[in-house]
C-alpha cells in the first residue's frame, strides 16, 4: 500500500511538471486570443524579489510581455536583433527604335507601368527621354535599358549618359512576344513593353555592353568600314569586267590585274578598241615604271592588232563612257583604302595592346588590328575563351534530344568577329610556332 503511494505521488508530480511553464503559469489554460488567461489560481513556483521602480500592472487577466519585470529573467534580458535588408529599386527601360521615331516603356520590378511614350530621333528627343529618366530620382546604376540593336546614335547618346544597356536579339523578342499576345497582334508600344520585361525577368541571360577604350572603339569603326570598302572595290571590278565583256573584250587580257594603277590608267586613256602604235605603248608603260616595257608593248600591240568581234559604234560609245565613271570611281576608292591602311596602322601602333597582338604567328598589318578592334580592349567582356569563340561563331552548336546527337555550324554570331578569325586561321598556316 505504502509503494502504490509513493507511485502516485511521483506520478502528480510529472503531471503538474508538464502543466507548468518556466514562469510558473499553467500555459495548458491560456485562451486563444492570446488576451486573457482562464486560470483562476495562479501557480508560482517560487518569490522573486521585485524592484520598487518596477510598474506593476492593475490588470491581473492580461498577457505578460516582454517588458514585464515579472517575468523569467531569461525573456527578460533577452536581446532583440532586427536585420534591415536594403532593398534597390529597379526600374526597366525598353526602347522599341526606328528610323525617325522611338518607342519608350518604363516599368518597375513588378512589372507595372510607369511610363510610356514616343520620341522623335533628333536632339529634342534624346534631351527628352534623358530628363524622363533622371525624373525617376534613382541612380543610373538602377535603371536598366533594352533595345534591339547594339549600336546606332541612340545607344551612343545612353552609354555616354552612364546607362546601362542591354542589346536584344531580335528573335529573342519575337519568341518572348508570343508570351503576352499568342494571337501575334503587336505594336512599337507593345514591343517596347516586351523589352522592358525581357529585361526585368530574365537579365542573368543578357549581357550588357561593355564599352571599350575611344582608342579602340574608333580602330573597330576605321577596320569594318575597310571591310566594307574592300568589298565595294570587289564590286567595282567586277562590273568593269562585266562592261569590257559587253564590248572589248580583248582589253582583259592586257594586264593581269584590273585593280592596279597601270590597268585603270590604260582604260581611261583608251576606253574604246583601237589600234595603239607600239612607240606610244611603249612610252605609257615607261612612264608607269612597268618592267620589261618594251616586251609588254609588243605583246599588247599583237593582242590589239588580232581582228576583233564585231560591235555596234552606239554600244562602244554607251559602253565606254560607264568604263570611264566606273574606272574613276575605282580609282578614288583604291586611294582612300590606302589612306585607311595608313591610319590603322597607326592607330594599331598606339594601343596598348599592340605588342600582343603583333606577337601572334600570322597577325600581319591586316589581322593584328582587325583582331584587335573585334575582341577590344575591355578584359571583362570574355572571362572565358569559350565566350569568344561562342560570340565569333568558331565554336559548333550541339542539338541533342532523345538518341538523336548533331554537331552543327554556330549561325548566330557577330560576322565580323568570325571572318577576322577565320582569316587569322587561315594565315597560321603558313607560319610556325616558336
């Protein structure tokens, strides 16, 4: 008997243990409101001394906070740690451009609408969107701009305000449009708002541009404007020869180039089929410095000398004078390719850069500069050399699904880059390294 009692006393003291809080309360009775307490008898576990300044509460059925002097010493001298995240605000600019106008859409980070409207492309109308922006009182760091190309005077008016931009590819935007309007409807303003969200949700996929050095920016323009004009020197030849073909066929067979002084001076001074005397042939082709005049005059005296097919006198005289302007604009082009040549090359000379570039096997006076200017002179563009080689087209693209696994040709790409590569490439093949 005496056992079963020291059983159940030690069984009510586990309970009441259980019922009881630190502070002595029966938390088991508190109501839900969290306001007032049920329990009728207050249970303390022990006195605790309290300190007269200590403003003790009327209110016996109130909650005790964690002011209350009453309470454990532990809740009472705990200390309170409030973590303030500062938190940026972003806003997104994207820029539908045309030729004579520009459509804006400002959003926030929560894709709202801020502002929307149209510029025209003259001064008025950048002055006028740089103050839309600087009304928006948040640094230029937190404003982000996208738009369809990475160059035209708009992006360079940004850049130089201290924007940020982010070049989009137009099919990026097409395939991000049907997200909003699966019909296809669309318009500036609507496009401009997909490229301001474009911006907003998926920026960790885009690069901004990154400028490079005025030094290096101006040797970028001076090489792809030569590419350009090289290709209209191919275009001019091609149609002098096309013309010769139309009437005199004979005359390509004189010279073993038509891009070379001696050729187009000959044309003009002779533009129509004729019968040269030798002595004259010979005093041109001196006067020119050709080697070996004497034997080149005999040989174009025989060629011209030879009976000729037969053409109408109105076709030689129409035919003629396109010779000539063809010839004379041939002519002012090849001059201005050499002063293009000259100032590269002493841009190219100027640049930091230029003795790493000059060391490569194959770099040459046309490849180092090019380089040069396509890769830049900014190290932060490519952290990678897999970077360069996606952004030039040199790496393959691999498209895998299910067993099917092909290696194709990269397509989308900076075309610049990649001819300059492949012509580097192409010129190491003739050089050793070391």
């Amino acid at each position: 008997m005496v056992m079963k009692k020291v059983v159940n006393n030690e069984l009510k003291k586990k309970l009441n243990l259980k019922r009881q809080s630190s502070s002595g309360y029966d938390i088991v009775q508190w109501s839900t409101s969290g306001r007032e307490l049920t329990l009728t008898r207050p249970m303390r576990t022990r006195e605790r001394p309290v300190p007269p300044e200590a403003n003790r509460s009327k209110n016996t059925n109130r909650v005790p906070s964690f002011e209350d002097l009453y309470k454990a010493a532990s809740e009472r001298t705990r200390s309170l740690k409030f973590f303030q995240k500062e938190v940026l605000v972003m806003f997104y600019v994207g820029i539908d451009w045309a030729t004579d106008h520009h459509n804006i859409f400002i959003a926030d980070e929560s894709g709202a609408k801020i502002d929307s409207f149209c510029i025209p492309h003259n001064p008025k109308g950048m002055s006028l969107l740089r103050d839309k922006l600087r009304n928006l009182l948040i640094p230029k760091e937190q404003i982000l701009i996208a738009i369809e190309t990475p160059r035209n005077l708009l992006v360079e008016f940004l850049l130089n305000e201290g924007y940020s931009i982010y070049p989009i590819n137009p099919k990026s935007v097409d395939r991000y449009r049907d997200r909003y309007r699966p019909s296809g409807a669309r318009d500036d303003s609507f496009d401009a708002m997909v490229l301001a969200n474009i911006i907003r949700t998926d920026r960790d996929q885009f690069r901004a541009i990154l400028p490079n050095s005025a030094l290096a920016r101006e040797l970028k323009i001076l090489t792809q404007d030569e590419q350009r004009l090289i290709h209209l020197k191919t275009r001019l030849v091609n149609q002098i020869q096309a013309c010769l073909k139309d009437y005199w066929p004979t005359a390509l067979e004189l010279f073993s180039e038509i891009d070379q002084t001696v050729t187009l001076d000959f044309l003009l001074k002779y533009p129509r089929p004729e019968i040269i005397p030798l002595a004259e042939l010979k005093k041109f082709l001196q006067k020119h410095h050709y080697p070996l005049s004497e034997e080149k005059a005999k040989e174009i005296h025989k060629k011209l000398s030879r009976p000729q097919i037969f053409v109408e006198d109105f076709t030689i005289r129409a035919k003629s004078r396109l010779l000539i302007t063809l010839v004379g604009q041939l002519k002012a082009l090849i001059t201005q390719l050499d002063e293009y040549q000259r100032e590269i090359t002493k841009l190219f000379n100027e640049h930091p850069d230029c003795p790493v570039f000059k060391s490569l096997p194959g770099s040459g006076p046309k490849n180092g500069p090019r380089l040069l200017a396509e890769m830049g002179d900014n190290r932060q563009r490519y952290s990678k050399a897999k970077n360069a080689q996606c952004e030039a087209g040199t790496a393959p693209i691999t498209d895998a699904s299910g067993k099917s696994k092909i290696v194709r040709m990269r397509y989308s790409c900076r075309k610049p880059f990649r001819n300059v590569l492949y012509q580097f490439a192409f010129s190491t093949l003739t050089k050793r390294l070391g």
